[in-house]
C-alpha cells in the first residue's frame, strides 16, 4: 500500500514538473526530487520502501548515477543509467539489499549539456533485531523422594528481547496433556519480562515449555527440565486366607512390609463395619524390611486387620487387609445332591448328602440312618430338581424327597431325628465380607423361618438357624455363600440331577 503512495506521488511531480521535449540551448540544470525526507528502513521486516526519486531535464537527460553513503565504507556506487524511456522525465525507483551503516543516498543527474545536479536523501537503517532470550533460574528442577525432605524450589525464569515483547506464555507439559499456566499476550513492547511461581511439580511432569513472541512475530521456545524421581511406596504383603481369633486375646498378627526409602511406622487397624479403630503403631527407623508379628486384640465386630506402612511421605502410604473371623468358625464345603448323597465324587472331598455344621462337613445318608446321635449331627440336605437341575436347601424335618435319598439298607425316612433347621436368602440386608460375630447377631432370628429353599443361584447369601436337637447347638444363626455350584456334565455324569454343592460356611462359635 504504501509503495502504490510513493509511485503515485512520483507521478504527480513528473506531471508538475514536466519540461519540454525540444533539446533547448542553454537549458536549465536537471532537478531532482524525493518524495520522502528521509528513508527509514527496517531490515527485521520484509516490505521496506525501495529509493525513489523524480528527475526531469529540458536539456534529456544523458546519464543518472545513484551512490551509497555509508558510515564505514565510505560512498558506493549502486547504479549508473545511461538509457531512459523519456529523458526529459524520469522516475528512479531501486531496491538495494540494505545494510545497516548506509546513511543516506546521492543521486546525481548529468544532461546533454554536461550540466550536473546532485541531490541527496538520509537513509536510517535498523539492523536485524535478535530474537526474544530466555533464562530460567536454576536451569533444572529436580525433585528426589528418596531425599529425607525434598522441596521444590520455585520456578522462575526471565525474557529479554531488543525489538520489545508481544507475549509471554508457560505451559506445564506432563506425560499425557498440556497444561497453560500462565499467558500475558498484552505486553506493548516491553524488553524484559519476568516470571516468578510456585508450581506443584507431581508424578508424570516432564517440563516448563515458555514461548516467547517480539513485536516481529520472531519466536523464542525453550523448556525447563524437570524430573519428578519416584519412589516406590512400601509394600505390604498380608495372607489373603482369613486369621481366627478370640475375643478379648491377643493374637500374633504377622506382617511383611519392604520398602525402598526405608519404613518410619507400620499401623494396624481394627475394620469394624464402617469404622477403623488403630489397634497398634510400630515405630520404625528407616527399615527396608519388616517381618514380624505384632500382637493385637480383636473384638467380635473385627472383619479385616488394615496393615498401613509409611516411609515418610504424606499421601504415599501403602496398606492391605486381611481378613479375621472373630468367635467364629469359617469353613469351605462341598455338599452332594441326591444321586450323591451316599456315594460322593471321587474329585471333591466329603461330597455327599447330609450337612453337619457342627463338624463342617457331609456325610453319608448310612452316617444319619446309623443312630439318633448322627442324626443330631445333621442339620440340612442338597438336592437338585428337574432336568433344569433347580438347586434346593431341605431341613432335615422336611422330608418332602426324603425317599429318593438312599443307603446301603434304606432311605432317609427312616432317620431318628429331624433337625428342624431353617433358611433365608439375606442378599440385600447382609454384607458377608464382612460378617462377625457382631452382624451375624443382628440378624433376625424369627425371619429365619424357610425349611425349603429354593432356588438358589451362586453368590446368594443363605442365613440359617438351626434346630431345637443340633449337635450344633439349638438356635444357632449363621451365614453361608454359594461359592458354586457344579452341574453333571462337568462332574461326567449323564444325570442333570447329580450336582456338588459348594459353599462357604460362617458360624459364630460364642
């Protein structure tokens, strides 16, 4: 655009100026003019003006020299012409490669006549500006958790730039995202800028990226390291099988914990329903292992022991539970449906019939029919119904199939004694997880009340009472779950009835 002004204006003062063609005697000298004052040039921007000037002679022009002043070299001739469309009138308009040192520019015009005028024009010339600097101080952040107290420092850094700042922005980059920090995009040219944060370095940050922008639009990028070490939090290492315990006692719990930096305490927690109660802190200095066993009371609300380990470091603790059965009994058991009752699977142990919760396992329907005392000792039958293979739970009193189990020398009608156990499904209202003593109690011994159950699937929780005669005890409550249930095919039987029950039993023992 403002090269289309100075051609034009160039073209008005040939029009203004314009002399006659005729090669007049003793004509006057040559005049030339500029239109500009003084040429400012920027060699950091690409559209600097070219040298203009308008030369006319009445005499025509026989040559037109064009010198370079500078401050070192002196004077450089740029161009001579010799040949020219009209010489009476014409428009000069060169680009040289600019160099910072040029002062101005002379333009000498020569007529047919020999006459000579010269005419000069100053020339400021703005050498190429360096691009934005950036500084950061210190030039690395490191943060080491094996240090005993590690800090990190703040983050600052400083821009410095010649041609003046147009914007500042400092992203965080992470692992997976980046994050801006801070952006000034507003800053008018100023030559220096300053950043001084507490930035919170975390896990997985790799660096402070700071882009810089002069008035140019020249850039400046450079990243500030940063490595954020990490130390393995301790491990704890617990037996997943279930601890039994008294009440009131204490019981060696064993512990097994490493860790890397070195232990500074080891707490046991008591898990009661919802809460968490400390039973005991072990006091550590910088261990890298722990093995032991720690000596801690229970309570009957007790369903895990929490094991929590800390080297030091808040929020980089590391825990684990296991879990403990209280004044309880706790046993896995495989239970036999009818066409196994009194035979077994040679692949599951004690698979048959009968049910004793007092001795936590199943027996043979010739064990129940052998005498009153065993037949006190069983409290509930398996049995599959239907080629669907729908499972039931019967208590011994109910003796709706009874005749379809079968001894060496007669079926279960013929049993001594009927225990009157009695079953429920308690899904909704029952946490077996974390069943104790204490929330087996709860349980609402009347709602207990079903001598057939079914159906059933696996995962069903099953709370039971048992009868006024059990070897088990007269109206014990407890709680089972139906780890599985094992069809015929898999157990390489042709009847869809034969099936294994699995299951696990919680009985409180006080």
């Amino acid at each position: 655009m403002k090269h289309s002004i100075l051609y034009m204006m160039a073209f008005l003062f040939m029009a203004v100026c314009s002399c006659s063609s005729d090669d007049a005697v003793d004509a006057e000298a040559p005049v030339v003019q500029f239109p500009l004052e003084q040429l400012n040039v920027d060699l950091n921007t690409v559209d600097n003006l070219p040298i203009i000037a308008v030369i006319q002679s009445k005499a025509g022009l026989a040559q037109v020299n064009i010198d370079i002043n500078t401050a070192e070299d002196g004077v450089i001739r740029y161009k001579s012409i010799t040949e020219f469309y009209n010489v009476h009138n014409y428009s000069l308009a060169e680009s040289p490669e600019y160099k910072v040192g040029y002062t101005s520019v002379t333009v000498e015009a020569i007529d047919r006549q020999g006459q000579k005028v010269t005419a000069e024009m100053p020339i400021t010339v703005k050498g190429i500006m360096a691009r934005p600097v950036i500084t950061f101080n210190p030039g690395e952040i490191v943060y080491d958790e094996m240090e005993e107290n590690p800090v990190i420092p703040r983050t600052t850094f400083t821009v410095e730039s010649e041609a003046g700042l147009k914007s500042v922005e400092a992203i965080l980059v992470s692992k997976d995202n980046q994050e801006t920090l801070k952006k000034d995009e507003e800053l008018n040219g100023v030559d220096s800028y300053a950043f001084d944060e507490m930035i919170e370095y975390k896990e997985g940050d790799k660096g402070v990226k700071v882009i810089a922008i002069d008035t140019y639009g020249n850039a400046t990028i450079a990243t500030l390291p940063v490595t954020y070490k990490i130390v393995p939090v301790p491990v704890v290492t617990l037996d997943a099988k279930g601890l039994s315990a008294e009440s009131g006692k204490d019981v060696n719990f064993p512990v097994s914990v490493t860790s890397i930096r070195g232990l500074k305490y080891i707490d046991l927690f008591l898990v009661e329903g919802e809460k968490t109660t400390l039973a005991k802190r072990v006091t550590l200095s910088g261990e890298k292992e722990y093995n032991k066993s720690v000596a801690i009371k229970l309570t009957q609300a007790t369903s895990h022991v929490q094991v929590v380990a800390s080297d030091g470091r808040e929020g980089k603790e590391s825990s684990a539970m296991r879990p403990v059965f209280v004044d309880m009994r706790v046993a896995t058991a495989n239970i036999g449906s009818c066409p196994l009752a009194n035979l077994g699977h040679k692949d599951y142990e004690n698979a048959f019939g009968m049910f004793s919760l007092k001795d936590m396992r199943s027996y043979t329907v010739d064990y129940a029919l052998e005498s009153a005392d065993n037949a006190k000792n069983i409290d509930f039958k398996f049995y599959s119904f239907g080629g669907s293979a729908i499972p039931r739970l019967y208590s011994m009193d109910n003796q709706e199939k009874d005749s379809e189990y079968k001894g060496t020398s007669g079926n279960l009608k013929a049993i001594a004694v009927k225990n009157q156990t009695r079953f429920k499904i308690v899904n909704d209202e029952f946490d077996y997880d974390h069943a104790t003593l204490t929330s087996i109690k709860k349980i609402n011994a009347g709602s207990i009340s079903t001598s057939k159950l079914t159906p059933f699937k696996v995962g069903d929780i099953i709370a039971f009472r048992t009868g006024s005669t059990s070897a088990a005890g007269a109206a014990k409550v407890g709680v089972m779950k139906v780890v599985n249930i094992i069809d015929g095919k898999t157990l390489g039987s042709t009847n869809a009835t034969a099936n294994i029950l699995i299951v696990e039993i919680k009985m409180p023992t006080k």
